[in-house]
C-alpha cells in the first residue's frame, strides 16, 4: 500500500492522533530541599541504636524499690534461689559515679562479656542513689535495660550482704555448652 493509497482512504477528513492516559504519573520527589547528608547519618544513628538497643526510661523508681523480673518459662525455683542469693556470682560490674551513657555501654558490653564467657549469675552494683537530686536514676535504668536482652531470663534485688537495694542479681540464659554439661552430670547421678 503505498502513502497515497492510504490518503484515499482517510478522506478529507483531518487526522487526529489518538489520545492516551499517562501510564505513569510524574510527581515531584517530596525530598526536595532536604539535608541528605544529614538524613544519612540520622540512619546511621539509627542502625546503631538497633544494635544497643538500650534507652533512658521515663518513670523513676523509689531508692527502696524492689526490682524483680522473670521471663515466661523460668522455673519457680529457679527464681527464688536467684532471689535468696543462692547462685555463685560469676561476674559483677560497679556502675557507681557513672554518668547514665558511661553505665549504658557498661552494661550493655557486660552482657554481651558475660554471655560470651558462658557467666550463668552475674552481681550489677547501681546504688539507691538516695539524697540525690534524681534519686534511683541508675537503678531506674538498670531496671528498664534488663528486660530488652534476650540473654537476661530473670533479675532480682541483692540480698544484703550483696548490696541490698543498690545492687542486682542478673541470672543469664545457659550457653549449649553448659546445657550439656548439666545434661552429662545428671545422667551420671542417676547412674
């Protein structure tokens, strides 16, 4: 068919493209005009605090508070001997006469120490912080960090002669190695 051919058949009438729907809308980036140099290292900041997770609380305890806590599936006696001080402290950290970011990546690397070193009962010495001007903000904090580790299965206040009110017991999950160990000396008593 040649081009003439085709003008023949349209006629005399005007030829009208077709007209379509955009496909695709075009909107302006609602970015414009931010810092994204800024906006790069506020992501930054983030990913590190998913990594240390822990955060100041906003409701302070009394001096005098007791502080316990025990997660879903930890034995009864198990949590009484922690409370009564009946483990053999592995490990302790002094948080006194430290400011509230020193002690928050003190006790965030202590964990993850303990842990590491298989420690099964560990001592973290706060103080009540009585007479102060924000009295218990350390204690207030150890109480609002201990929960957010997953390794943390109960916690408890000292008895006396460990601190009393300004000291806590920390009993932390079994490494798979003392899981074993503990299976292996049972089987051997029954023997």
């Amino acid at each position: 068919m040649q081009d003439d051919d085709f003008s023949k058949l349209l006629g005399d009438d005007e030829v009208l493209p077709i007209k379509t729907e955009r496909r695709v809308n075009l909107v302006v980036p609602k970015d414009v005009g931010v810092d994204k140099e800024a906006r790069r290292l506020a992501a930054q900041e983030l990913a590190a605090a998913k990594d240390d997770p822990l955060s100041v609380p906003q409701d302070l305890l009394d001096p005098y508070d007791v502080l316990s806590y025990q997660k879903p599936g930890v034995q009864n006696g198990v949590f009484r001997n922690l409370r009564l001080g009946k483990y053999d402290i592995d490990a302790r950290l002094d948080l006194h006469q430290l400011k509230i970011e020193e002690a928050r990546k003190s006790v965030y690397q202590f964990i993850k120490d303990c842990v590491e070193s298989d420690v099964r009962c560990a001592l973290i010495t706060h103080g009540k912080g009585a007479g102060r001007e924000t009295p218990a903000l350390l204690k207030s904090c150890v109480n609002h960090w201990l929960p957010q580790f997953e390794e943390v299965l109960a916690f408890h206040t000292a008895q006396r002669h460990h601190g009393s009110y300004g000291a806590t017991y920390v009993l932390l999950r079994k490494s798979d190695k003392k899981k074993q160990e503990t299976k292996d000396r049972h089987q051997r008593k029954r023997s």
